[in-house]
C-alpha cells in the first residue's frame, strides 16, 4: 500500500489521517472491534488537523456508504453467479453474509472517502 502514498486512494484504504496520512483516524485499528469501529480521534496526532470539520460531518458519510455497499456486492454477485456458478437464492445468501461482514469495513471506507472528498492531502508536510 505504500506505493499509493500521497493519493487519497492511500488515507481512503488505510484510514490514515487526509492532510498527512501518517497516523489512524481511527481509536482502533481493528474495524471488527466493533465498539470502537466508527470511534475517531479528535485530532491528528501529527498535523493537529480536526477530523470533525462540523458538529455532524460524518453524517455525511451515509450517502456514501450506498455506493460502497453496493461494490461490495457487485463484487460478491459476480464472484458468486459468474464466477463460480452458483445459483440466484445461494448467490443472494452469500451476498447478505458478505454484506453483514464487510459492515464494518464498508462503514469506514465511507467516512474516510467523505472526509477525503473535503480535506486535501498537504505535500508540504514535512514527517
Ligand atoms: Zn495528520
């Protein structure tokens, strides 16, 4: 991932602060803590950049959240119907299960793409 460093592909995948990517947003690596999944830090260790740009920024982040979602099961769908053949009523069960487990992961891709979409990434930051 380290190749991607300095694109917002880079803080969007591993969650890292937008303006310069060096620390997590997030309390707790672990997106399946699930306490603590969509648990941010205030500010940026690093840069001192608040995430919460307004009272209910993250909000936002809901809208975004159906086209992820909707990847994850295209994704399922395909693997599932067109890739391995199963049938229409397997294939949907295996979407639901999917999309259960990716919640999580769905959840934060969302915030950090929102909070990407509004906050650039600062090459001048020197760490
Ligand atoms: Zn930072």
């Amino acid at each position: 991932m380290a190749f991607l460093k300095g694109t917002k592909l880079y803080s969007i995948f591993t969650g890292t602060c937008p303006a310069c990517q060096n620390e997590s947003m997030f309390l707790k690596k672990n997106p399946y803590k699930l306490k603590s999944t969509l648990k941010m830090k205030e500010r940026c260790g690093v840069c001192n950049t608040k995430y919460k740009i307004e009272p209910s920024f993250f909000y936002g982040a809901m809208y975004v959240s159906y086209p992820v979602g909707l990847t994850f099961a295209t994704a399922a769908f395909i693997l599932c119907y067109l890739v391995f053949g199963l049938d229409l009523i397997s294939t949907y069960c295996v979407i639901v299960v999917v999309m259960l487990f990716a919640l999580p992961i769905i959840l934060r891709i969302s915030r950090n793409i929102w909070i990407n979409i509004f906050m650039p990434y600062n090459k001048g930051h020197l760490h």
